[in-house]
C-alpha cells in the first residue's frame, strides 16, 4: 500500500528536539535506551502500556500518533491497513481528534 503511494508521501523532517528528546538522557522516561542498551525500550513500553490500563500483551511493537485524524496526516492511507497492522501484532495508539468518518474507524478498529 505504502509503494503504491508512494508520490503522495513526503518526510517531516522537524517536529522533535532530539538533543531534548534524547531516549538515552530523558528524565521523563522511567528507564533509558540506546544502541548498546536496548533493554530501557521494554520498559519503557510496558510502562506505557501500563499508563494506558492497556496489557502488555501480545509482545509486538507499539506505534504512537498525536495528530488530526484527517486525510492529510495519512489516515486515508492507513485506515485501510488496520486489519493487517492488528493481526502482526501491532498496537497503535492514537491521540486527537478531527474527521468523524475517521474517528467511526479507528472506533470500531479498537
């Protein structure tokens, strides 16, 4: 689906400090990460997850979105895939608000 639409994607190449928003120096994470220290990723997930009354199973990635659920932040295009996504184990969490067609979806997704 992604290479199908691939001429009406494009990169946003700002929107995170990562020299603030550093995994490996966060104070607000509960634990750190990195290349050589990956260990901080799972609990940092699980307590997400935990944050959320969410279970830490199944063990797949956990993807997070914080946007408007219109068209221009991609949900024509992942809507769609839901049903694929959820069955490989995949959790999305998503926070916002906007196109109520959008919303019914993501509704009825969860």
């Amino acid at each position: 689906m992604l290479r199908e639409n691939a001429h009406k994607l494009s990169g946003i190449l700002h929107g995170a400090d990562y020299a603030r928003w550093n995994p490996e120096t966060d104070q607000f994470l509960p634990a750190h990460f990195g290349p050589k220290k990956l260990w901080g990723k799972t609990i940092c997930r699980d307590a997400l997850l935990a944050d959320l009354e969410l279970a830490p199973a199944p063990r797949g990635p956990v993807f997070g979105m914080v946007a408007r659920i219109v068209a221009e932040k991609g949900f024509g295009i992942l809507t769609p895939l839901f049903d694929r996504m959820l069955s490989d184990d995949v959790r999305l969490i998503i926070l916002g608000e906007g196109d109520p067609a959008f919303e019914t979806e993501l509704a009825i997704a969860s």
